[in-house]
C-alpha cells in the first residue's frame, strides 16, 4: 500500500519544501503546488488523504481553491488545513463560517508540532 498523498500548496519555495519533508517524515507522500491552479490539477489527478493550503496565494484567495478541490468528485469530504500567519481571530471577523478548513497550521510554525498533527492525521484510515 502506497503512502498517503499530502497535498502541499504553498506558493514559497523553501517553505513547500520544508513542509513536503515534514510530510515524509509522518509517513506521506507530498505532492506540491505553487499556487491554486495547479493545486486543482493535481487533486483531480489523485486524490489527496489531506490538504495543506497556504491562504495567500499568487492566483488567488486559498479559501475559493480549498472550494474548488472540495467540489470535485469524491473529495467532498477531504480535511484541508489551513497555513498561514494570519491569527484563527483575524478570518472569525472574516466569515470563518464559510472557511472551508478543517485545521490550522499558524505560520511560522513549531516543527515538532506539525510533525506530530501530520502523524496523526496520517494515521486515520
């Protein structure tokens, strides 16, 4: 059985990187994407087990591309995690409600912290 797929959007080289070797670490595959457009791609190539999605990215606002990976068949249910260094506060006065995201990941971050949410994460079947 294959690794699970880890779905990395982060439009910044070497914090893509960083986080892809985070992912292989806990146990996953990474698969990266510079910005939403490319995200999309690869979700409907193959589905991701999880999604970490930057909220600033070059085409676009992170929320309406989570949206968009949401929308396409069979991933309906596909946890996406939010990554930036805005503050969890800042999106509630910004209609948090309609955030698509399951988690959050606060920029920057601790990296024995992420390591131990992608191992758990990674580890539900």
């Amino acid at each position: 059985m294959s690794a699970p797929l880890v779905l990395v959007v982060e439009d910044t080289g070497p914090g893509a990187r960083l986080m892809g070797e985070l992912v292989a670490l806990a146990g996953g595959r990474a698969a990266l994407a510079a910005n939403g457009a490319e995200a999309l791609r690869l979700a409907a190539a193959e589905a991701p087990a999880l999604v970490l999605m930057d909220l600033r990215l070059p085409d676009g606002d992170g929320r309406e591309w989570a949206r968009r990976i949401r929308s396409l068949a069979g991933l309906e249910s596909v946890p996406v995690w939010a990554c930036s260094g805005l503050l969890p506060e800042a999106l509630l006065a910004e209609e948090w409600a309609d955030v698509p995201f399951s988690g959050w990941i606060g920029k920057p971050f601790e990296i024995a912290e992420v390591l131990a949410k992608l191992r758990a994460a990674l580890a539900r079947p």
